[in-house]
C-alpha cells in the first residue's frame, strides 16, 4: 500500500469512527456492533503502525495512545477559571436575583437553570476544531495540563464537526468551526461506572472511592493515561473561555445548542425563567429530574442569560456576579453510633466499620457504614456513643457525615485504631492510601485467619468461581475445623469431612461438593479474578484470559508482555508478574492444575493476543564481558525479549551468552552441546540489530 492510499483509506476509517463515537455517546444510538468498531480501531492502528505519520493528535487511535507522564505541566488560563457563590434556600436565591435586578434597574431579566454537575471543573481547547489542550482549573488563574488524560474520555471529540454535519453525522468539512473555542466544563464519573469500578477494585483488593466526584478527581491526577482511560469518564461543557474567530450566540440558552453542534456534550437539560418565582419552580422541577440522570448533581447553577448582561455585572474575586449555585441538600439522616467494628480483608487491611442504629435513608435501611481508614475517624473525631449523620454517597454506599456534637454523650472517647490485628494480633504495618492521602493499616500475616477465609470466600464468590453455599458462614467452619487453608484445599474435601460440621446435612454437603465440582470447568478469567492477585479485578482477569490462551502462558509473561495487553497498565502488570514468580503460587497453581481446573482459555481472542517476545519461556545464561552491553542491559534485553536469565547452565539452558574471560559456563555449556553465541547473536536473538 502507498502513502497516499493509506492516507484514504485512515481518513475513511477515522471519519466513520468519529460518526460510531458521536453515534454512540452522544446520541445513544449506536448503529454498528462492538464487533466491528473494535475492527475499524484495529485497522486504523495497523495503518499507523506502518505509516506513523498518519497518527495525527486528532485520531481515534490517540484516545490512548499516551505514554505515563511524570507530571503535570502548568497551563495558564487565557480566561481565568472562576467559582460560584453558593445558595442554600429559597430566601438566598430571592436575594440574588434582587441584587442583580438592583444593578441593571428596568431591565427584564432572563435567566437560565442548568444541573450543577458534581465533578472536576476543566477547561478544554480546541484550535481549527482539533482538541490541543486541557487543563484543571488550578487556582483559577493556572491549572495542570492534563490533555492526555482527557482524550481518554469517549465523548470528548478529539475533533470538532462542522455544525450542519453533527446532526446528519456525516462527514464535515470543517466549515464554520471557530479558530479558537476554549470551553469550560466538568468531566464526571457517571453512577453505574462508579459502582463498577468500586466492585472491581474491591474485588482486585484495591480501596474503595468514597464517591464519584472523589473517583474523577483521582482518575485525573493518573499520571498513565491508560490508567484514566479505564475509569470510562465523561465530560460536558456548559460555558466559553477564549473564542476567536466566531461570534457565539447571545444567550446562554442559545449557547448550548450552538455548542452540541458541533458535536460537544452539553448538559442534558436547561431551564429558562423570567421571574424569581419560575427560577425557584425551575429549581424544583430540576430537583425531581436529576434523580434519574445517572450520574451526581449537587445543585442548579442559575445564570442569568443574556451575556452582554453578565458584562456589565462583572466578577468578584472569586465568583461571578451574574450566576449563583443553588445546593441541594443530601438526603441525610441522624442515628446513633454504636460500635466500631474493624474488618481484616483478604489482603489484610483493617477497615473501620460504623455499626449503626437502623436508619432508613435515600431509599432503603442502614446498619453500617464504612468508616474507610483511621484518618477519615480522627478527623471527623467519630467516637462510639455518638449521634451521626449518614447519608449515601453516589446513591450507594452509605457514609457517615459527622457528628452532632451538642448530641454526645459525656463519657465518650476518642477511638483508638488497632496497632495489632484484631484477628491473629500481628502488629499492623501503616501504608499510604492510593490516593496519597490517608493511611491504611495492614496485618501482614498472609495465615491470618480472616486473610484466609477472605481468600476462599472471594474464590467462591458469585463474581469469582460461583460455588454455591461457599459464604462466610460455612467457610469460617471449614477454616476454623482446620478442613481448608487455601482454595486448592477445597478440591480435596470429602463428604464426610463436611457432615463432621455443625448444621451440615447430608443434602447441603453434597450440594457444596456439587459445586466445588462444577468450579472445574470455570472460565479461565473466573480463575483468574479469584486467586486475589492485587490490582487484578473481574475486568482485568476477563482481558488478560482474552490475551493469553492459557494459564501458563500467562504465568511466564514478562512485564513488558502484559502491558501490551489492552486496559493493563504497568502497576497491574507488575503486580501480575511478581504474583506468579511467587514459589508458593507458583506451587497453589500446580495443586489446582492436579485438581483438574480448567487453564486454558475459552475466551481467549487470537486477534487480542499479544505476542510472545522471541525468548519465551527460555533460560539463557550470561558469562563473561560483552563489548557493549552491560549485564543489566543484557538481562533487560533478554527478559524484553519474554526470556530469563539463568544462574547456572543445564540441559534446559536455551543458549549461553559468551563475553571476553569466559570461565566454567562456557565449558559446561560445550560439554552439554548447548549453544553459545556472542553479543552480536544476543542481539539478533532478540530481534534488536540495531
Ligand atoms: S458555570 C464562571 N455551570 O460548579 C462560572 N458550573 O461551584 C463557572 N459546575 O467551577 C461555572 N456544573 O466546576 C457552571 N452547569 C454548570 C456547572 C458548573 C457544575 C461546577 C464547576 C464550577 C463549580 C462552581
């Protein structure tokens, strides 16, 4: 193929791209599968694989394209990112619009009402439509860069389209697109994402976000946009920063419209109102919708429509005259506190859990809630005995608030955080929280018996193998009788074992076994998920058994292997590989393997596949000086290469590398006929001529 006709045939599978994007996450409407939008994606990174000049900052492929940063650069903000006043009431929101009518006397006003979206504030900036620069607002005035991460968000165009094409979808030619449009918006975490991506890294051992807002904020600050590229953000704008070029619509109520025409996500709803009275009703009929918006909002941002208005209004420090934010209240609820309870998970990190009076909110009961490290207790000074309030943080997990201090008890006091696990009373270790901020502590005993039992229960959890009756009940008996250790021990319990246990009949043995039976046949990404590998959840176990055929396979991948895979960065890899070079998994596999579990993979994607390096799942031995190379930079090739270095020389030795003053490998290699090679044959061994 030439240049010129990969040029084509890119610029077709981008444009059709571009319409699947626009059709799916701005309409909702997709009109082809997964199937074959993952084909043209696959076709289009071919193609610049072998063209790479074709892989301009606006194509499909450079969503994720980006390599980890090492920090964010600073961007000044042409126009500077400012904040709102907030209201609370009905009175505060009078009081705003008077003072606003008091400043433009015998002027009728208009006023705009849009969902205030619980996020993260950024600024986007497209230049000739393309997508050049976004930034956090910072301190108003300087903000991070943090582009790379942006692009990973779906329904952000990397590429604007001309207005009359965003509606009919098709092609675009650039026409009328503004030279300049810097847009003000908020990327959020929609509810559904943030529940999954809660399940997933609970289930891969990792914390909990505490709400969705939190979850944006630090999926942002990833310094591997691969890693923000998994969290499935979204973005809407709802404002303009600097525009040149264009004369945008006079009204914000235009503005919206004006700006989904070109293809950028706008709030789903606007309001308009011409009296205090239709804002207020405006504030309520939000109110009663946001409920089914599938994603946080925590007030109404009233504006007032007309920009040339706002003009001549201007700004305080901190927050504009002409615009206000009203505050939903939270549907919270008070009760009483009555224990801290500490939980050891599998990974053996003490959680504080707040054992609560009953309380009925958002919905539906509430008897305990996370307290989520020490941190979060000490500064919220939450102690036993106390009057709190809960509510629920993005509509799920419950959360206490604070306390009600004028409701606490005198004998109260301040609540001591185990140094000693509550379990088996090792002493806990302290380790930074993910985000940096808090502390967890953990018990590193990997034979603690809530570790032990949090292990099997995982393994038998629905999401992991699904073996019926495998709860918390039945294995803390099957622990606590000393039957099972570890899950490999599972597959070897007999009947009457079982019967031995307290309210074990014959029927719910059996049932048991049945199903410990049934976990044989398991996919290999179930298999996967429940062996707890840190980082490793049900997404990624479910990638990974795309990309390896194999469990064996998979154990002997190399760092640099795995992060080929699509959605694995370089913490999940890490994490996988010292999991497997691990002799006591190592031998866990070998007693499941004997067991008759399934290892190969049923959902295994030849085209998801990534490469096995030249060297896999082969030992070379290094002896002597190279000319070149170093030894670290020999072993960085070869394991880039899939392969090991080995100590020692043996028959399973694959070849020996052979430098200057080679001593006793050299020989013992000749003497078991195995080949060796110089540095120039390392080098073409590992397909690195250079
Ligand atoms: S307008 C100069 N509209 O709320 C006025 N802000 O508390 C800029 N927000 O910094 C803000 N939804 O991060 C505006 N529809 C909306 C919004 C919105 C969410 C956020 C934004 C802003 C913060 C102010």
């Amino acid at each position: 193929m030439t240049l010129a006709e990969a040029r084509k045939r890119h610029a077709h599978l981008a444009g059709e791209i571009r319409r699947h994007d626009r059709a799916y996450y701005l309409l909702a409407k997709p009109v082809i599968g997964d199937a074959e939008y993952d084909r043209q994606h696959r076709e289009l990174a071919d193609l610049e694989a072998l063209f790479p000049e074709l892989a301009t900052p606006d194509s499909p492929t450079q969503r994720v394209g980006g390599a980890p940063m090492e920090g964010f650069a600073p961007v000044t903000h042409r126009v500077p990112m400012m904040s709102l006043d907030n209201t609370y009431s009905s009175e505060e929101v009078r009081e705003f619009a008077a003072r606003v009518q008091k400043a433009l006397p015998e002027t009728r006003l208009a006023w705009t009402i849009e969902p205030k979206i619980d996020g993260v504030a950024v600024s986007l900036r497209y230049e000739r439509g393309v997508f050049v620069l976004g930034a956090t607002r910072g301190d108003g005035a300087k903000g991070d860069d943090i582009t790379a991460n942006l692009r990973t968000i779906r329904n952000l165009p990397l590429r604007l389209v001309a207005p009359h094409a965003a509606s009919d979808l098709f092609g675009g030619d650039g026409m009328g697109i503004p030279g300049v449009l810097e847009l003000r918006g908020e990327v959020y975490m929609p509810n559904a994402t943030f529940r999954r991506l809660n399940e997933e890294r609970t289930g891969a051992g990792e914390e909990a976000f505490v709400n969705p807002r939190n979850a944006t904020a630090g999926s942002l600050k990833q310094l591997d946009p691969k890693v923000t590229a998994g969290r499935r953000l979204s973005v809407v704008v709802y404002g303009l920063g600097e525009v040149v070029g264009a004369e945008p619509p006079a009204t914000q109520s235009a503005l919206l419209p004006w700006l989904q025409s070109f293809g950028l996500p706008v709030p789903e709803r606007l309001w308009t109102a011409r009296s205090t009275e239709e804002i207020l009703e405006a504030i309520a009929a939000l109110d009663a919708a946001r409920k089914h918006f599938g994603y946080e909002t925590d007030g109404a941002v009233i504006k007032l429509d007309p920009i040339a208005l706002r003009n001549q209004l201007g700004v305080t420090a901190k927050a504009p005259r002409w615009a206000v934010a009203y505050k939903y209240a939270p549907e919270q609820a008070e009760t009483r506190l009555r224990a801290i309870t500490i939980q050891v998970g599998r990974t053996g990190a003490l959680t504080p859990v707040a054992e609560l009076e009953p309380v009925f909110v958002s919905g539906s009961t509430v008897g305990r809630a996370t307290l989520h490290n020490e941190d979060e207790i000490r500064r919220k000074d939450i102690r036993v005995g106390d009057t709190v309030v809960v509510e629920k943080a993005g509509e799920v997990i419950p959360a206490v608030v604070r306390v009600v201090p004028e409701k606490r008890p005198a004998d109260t006091r301040q609540f001591l955080f185990p140094r000693h696990c509550p379990e088996c009373n090792t002493p806990v270790a302290r380790e930074n929280t993910a985000d940096g901020e808090g502390v967890v502590w953990r018990c590193g005993n990997p034979d603690c018996p809530a570790r032990i039992r949090g292990r099997l229960e995982h393994w038998c959890s629905r999401g992991a193998m699904d073996i019926e009756g495998g709860g918390e009940a039945l294995v803390a008996q099957l622990v606590g009788a000393g039957l099972v250790r570890d899950v490999a021990d599972l597959y070897r319990l007999k009947p009457e074992e079982l019967m031995g246990l307290e309210r074990m009949g014959e029927k719910s043995a059996r049932n048991f076994l049945d199903g410990i039976d049934a976990s044989r046949g398991r996919d290999l990404w179930r298999l996967l998920f429940g062996l707890g590998i840190l980082h490793v959840g049900a997404g990624v176990a479910k990638a990974l058994a795309r990309a390896f055929p194999s469990l064996d396979e998979l154990a002997d991948a190399t760092v640099d292997r795995l992060v080929l895979v699509g959605d694995i960065g370089e913490a999940i890899a890490r994490s996988v590989e010292s999991w497997f070079r691990e002799p006591d998994n190592r031998r866990l596999i070998e007693r499941l393997r004997a067991a008759g579990l399934t290892f190969t993979s049923s959902t295994f994607r030849p085209e998801d596949a990534v490469a096995a390096g030249p060297l896999a799942g082969k030992t070379v031995v290094l002896t002597g000086t190279l000319p070149t190379l170093t030894r670290e930079q020999a072993t960085a090739l070869v394991e880039r290469a899939g392969g090991k270095v080995g100590s020692g020389v043996s028959k399973k030795t694959h070849c020996v590398v052979a430098g200057a003053d080679a001593g006793s490998k050299l020989a013992k290699a000749q003497s078991l006929g195995i080949t060796v090679i110089d540095e120039a044959g390392l080098l073409g061994l590992v397909g690195d001529g250079a």
